[in-house]
C-alpha cells in the first residue's frame, strides 16, 4: 500500500483501461422501466464493447432500430451528458428527454478528431410501443464523455503518399504521411484499422494526400490475423484486381505502416485477389524506402543549438561538452545567431542574427562563405524580426517575417532559393513561430494575437506547373486548445508533435498529438511535475533530434527551431 503522495480519483472508465482483458457489455431494458432510466440505460449501452451496438438498439423503437447509424458522429463532452427528462403532454404517452453537457470535441464519420468547444444540448424522444418506453428520435451518433471515450478508442496512424505538386525539390518522391483516426479499441483493431484505410484520407488530409488503392477496393474477408510466419494476408475484391506491380508495392506499403502501429510482429504483408491468387507481397526490409521518416533525418546522432556566446555547437551521442561547428555560424565567423536550423542532411544551416533582421544560409564546413543575407526583415527585436527557421524533409526552407506592418510566410526552394511567399487564408493573428514537418504537407504554427499564442496545424497545398508552382497553407486547426499560452512547438518523428505553454490555470504544462489536437488528457498542475530541466536529456536520447532552445543550459521539454528537425 502506499504510504505517500498525492490522492487522485480514479474512476470506473480509467481503472477498466488499466486491464486490456476487461470488456464491458450494455445491459437490454429491464421490463417497465420509466424514459429517465431507458435512456440512461441506453447512454451506458453505447459505451460498451458490443462490436454492432446491438444492446443498444434495444433500446431503440423498432424503425429506429435499421436508421440509427452511430459510426456517422461521436460527440465528446467533458462529462457524461446530464438528463432531464420533460413530459409532451398530459396523457403520458411521450417524453422528450434533453441531454446537455459541455462539447470538446467531435469525431466525424472518417474518424477524424476535431476540437470543437461548445454548448451540448440535443434531444431524444421517448414513446410507447408494445406497452414499454423505447425511443424513437434521436440526434445522430454517438455522444460520450472524455473518460469514457479513452477507454473505449484508440489512436491509429493511417499512412498516404503526400502530394508534392509537378515541381519542386520533392516531385516524384514516395514519402508517406501519418492520417490520424480514432478507432474502437477492442473490436477486431487489424480489421478494422484495415477497413479505415482502405476508406481513404480523412476530408483534412484529403488534398494533400493520395492512396494507391483503386476507388472501391475492399477487402473481403470478415476478419484479419498475422499468420505463423507474421504474414497479414489480405483479399482484394475485384476493383484492386488490375493493379501492376508498382501500384500494388505502394498498396502493401501503405497497410504494412498502418497496421505495424496496432501489431509489431506483423513482418510482411501479402495482397490477394479475391480467388486467393498473391497480386504483390512487402517485407519490412522492402518497405524502408517508403518510411514515414525517411526525409526526417532520424538517423544522425548530433544535436545542434545556439550557445551563450550566440554561436553554432553540437553534441554528439556519448559527448559531455558541446563542440563549435566549423564554419561561418561557429568557428569562422564573429557572427552572432540569436536561432539556427540545421538541414537534415546536416550539410547546411540557416541562422537568424542576433537583431532578428537578417537570416543567412551556409555550409557546415571550414572556410565556407557567409554570404549575402537571404531575408531581410525591416524589424528586429526581441518580440519582431524574422522566426527561427525550419528545413522540411524536401530540402526547403521555412521561415516568418514577424514585421507588424508586412508579416509574411517564406518558403526558400532548396534553401537557398528565392524567397516565396506563402499565404495563410483566414490567419487571425501573426505567424511567431513555425515548424515544417519532414513530409511537408504538415506545418505547425505558433499565431500570437494581443497578448496569446496558440498553435495551429496548417494543411500546405501546391498548386500549378512546372516553374510556376505556388504554396498556400489551408484550413487552420487548433492543436492545444487547452493551452492559455504556447511557448514553443517541435515534430516528433513522422507523426507526433510536442509543444509546451503554460494552461489557464497557469501551470506549466507539456502536450501531445498526432498532427491534429487530440490530447485530452488535462496538463498537469500544481503537485505534478513540470516540464523540467531533466527532460529533455531523456527526450533526446528517446528522440535523438530534440535539444533545448536557445543559450546552453536553458530548460525546457519542447525546443523550438534549434535543431534539425
């Protein structure tokens, strides 16, 4: 028993998660139960692990019985929806029963998560059918409070290729971008995580992304397993049936990312027609060409940041003292950088000088050039001037004006291109920070507006022909709500971001998601950890590309623009 430390609740939906074997079925309505007891009844039914919700349905007059499609919205609120029952009229032949809670999110009928804040208020009715209550109108879906959605969902990586556009330093390359959806956890996770693929992107994805499944491929076979041999082996129906080999190879490559998330031991994956005759068949080994994070750079071992003398050093894996870079932004040049990125070839680097005004690309080698400044920002400061820069997997490189009379996004193609200006339709607020990812069709943004900074995910679109191709980053989502103020933002690898700020209670606090805003888990407060200096030693070593930002010794677990990423 513990004789220490701090006393936390626990409820029902946390300790049912703590044991993977636990499943929870609906109870079917009792004889004669009154329409406040049918639709709380019908409420716990539908967080069961019943696979086709038929529990529930139970509770369902007959004609709503067939209608009655859950999959087609899950409605996430704070807590369990209160209910309150009204009576239609004298005769006690109907009830209408209004739930009310308060909305955090929403899950569309492609699984994709939504932050969505607001009042929850629908109703049910309940009428007689048979001589018992039952109900015969209700909104669509599902509604669930938070505990209860973590308990029953999981979070799935879904993998497509991103669309780069006919130009560019990333035209023609096979580089997979994670689609995140929610899935139920007990019900069947390789099917089902397999049928959500197949379904294609999510509607926010979907410009910039694209599958290699024929429209209307299906698989079909009712369940999936790993075999012996830790093959999946999965039938086609007729419509994948005249896919060639390449386009085949990219099928299989899509689903052995996919389902590597919900079953590591899955080692190859085997498509079939719909007689059972192989189309195409991938190995782990095969598919490394197609990784996720084969343009993040994961694969290097030194970590790069701005020291107290405002100059570029690294650190290797095993070294207990940071080393000057050679060249101009280390130990060529009295240059001082106030924020650097390194390429993640690690042959180039980008650097914002002290004043903010004027951003530098070079070589990482002794007696490379300085050279002409490639932005200049006609502020500086503090708090204006130009962003830390950011290099995507592609080659470019990313970086924002903060000048409140001309604020800007740039993009510079292969990194020392002319600069492009990138446009944020509907951006309310200035770009302060930003982070590309390795894909780059994914980019965070910290927007400050008065005297907040929220971030925000951005969808980049290409659009024309060769030579004349143009970037516009699309329909911003909120990523951490939850946070009053964010400080600094970082990807992980090919899916996941960090960031770090502080909630509206003010606690410092570290968050995670999967591209989109999808941490429901409340930041920690005060009698929790917080994000300290011994973080991000740990988050290096996991992580391999994550540093503290700015001078040495400064803390925090989500650096900005100082490393490689």
């Amino acid at each position: 028993m513990p004789d220490s430390g701090e006393v936390r609740p626990v409820d029902s939906s946390q300790r049912a998660d703590a044991d993977s074997q636990v499943r929870v079925y609906g109870v079917a309505p009792h004889k004669g139960e009154r329409p406040q007891e049918l639709v709380t009844g019908f409420l716990e039914a539908t967080t069961s692990d019943d696979p086709d919700y038929g529990t529930a349905r139970m509770y369902l007059a007959k004609g709503k019985q067939r209608e009655w499609n859950p999959a087609s919205v899950t409605v996430v609120l704070a807590e369990p929806p209160q209910v309150r029952v009204e009576r239609t009229d004298d005769r006690e032949q109907d009830y209408t029963v209004t739930l009310i809670g308060k909305r955090v999110a929403t899950i569309d009928a492609k699984h994709a998560y939504k932050p969505d804040e607001g009042v929850y208020k629908e109703r049910i009715h309940v009428a007689r059918e048979g001589g018992e209550w039952r109900i015969d109108d209700l909104p669509p879906g599902l509604v669930l409070g938070v505990a209860d959605f973590q308990r029953i969902y999981r979070s799935v990586n879904k993998y497509y290729f991103a669309e780069l556009g006919t130009s560019g330093s990333g035209g023609g390359r096979q580089i997979l971008v994670a689609d995140p959806v929610y899935l139920r956890k007990r019900i069947d996770p390789v099917t089902s995580t397999v049928n959500a693929l197949l379904d294609g992107p999510t509607n926010w994805l979907d410009p910039v992304a694209a599958t290699a499944f024929p429209t209307g491929a299906k698989v079909v076979d009712q369940r999936l397993s790993v075999d012996d041999s830790n093959a999946l082996k999965i039938r086609l129906n007729g419509k994948a049936a005249g896919a060639d080999q390449t386009q085949c190879t990219r099928m299989a490559a899509q689903l052995l990312y996919t389902v590597q998330d919900q079953s590591a031991k899955v080692g190859e994956v085997v498509l079939q027609r719909e007689n059972g005759s192989q189309m195409c068949s991938l190995g782990r080994e095969e598919a490394r060409k197609y990784a996720p994070d084969q343009a993040a750079g994961l694969g290097a071992d030194q970590q790069y940041f701005v020291d107290a003398q405002h100059r570029v050093v690294s650190l290797a894996d095993g070294d207990e003292e940071p080393r000057r870079v050679p060249g101009p932004f280390g130990t060529d040049s009295a240059l001082q950088l106030r924020s650097v990125a390194v390429d993640r070839k690690e042959r180039h680097a980008a650097g914002v000088a002290n004043n903010g005004q004027t951003l530098y690309v070079t070589g990482m080698e002794s007696g490379a050039s300085l050279g002409d400044p490639r932005v200049t920002s006609a502020r500086g400061g503090p708090k204006a001037g130009l962003t830390a820069p950011s290099w995507d997997g592609l080659g470019d490189l990313w970086v924002a004006d903060q000048d409140p009379d001309r604020p800007r996004l740039l993009r510079l193609p292969g990194g020392t291109g002319t600069p492009e200006e990138v446009q944020v339709p509907r951006l309310d607020g200035r770009i302060t920070g930003l982070r590309v990812a390795a894909d780059g069709v994914r980019i965070a943004l910290l927007v400050t507006k008065g005297d907040r900074t929220s971030l925000k995910l951005g969808r980049v679109e290409r659009h024309g022909s060769a030579g004349r191709l143009s970037l516009s980053v699309q329909e911003l989502r909120s990523v951490a709500p939850r946070l009053e103020q964010v400080d600094a933002v970082s990807w992980a690898g090919g899916a996941g971001c960090w960031s770090r700020g502080t909630n509206r209670a003010g606690c410092s606090s570290c968050s995670t998601s999967t591209r989109t805003a999808r941490c429901l888990t409340p930041p920690r407060c005060p009698g929790s950890p917080e994000c300290g200096a011994s973080q991000p030693r740990r988050a290096r070593r996991r992580h391999r590309r994550w540093w503290p930002s700015g001078t040495a010794g400064s803390s925090g677990c989500c650096p900005t623009a100082t490393g490689s990423w």
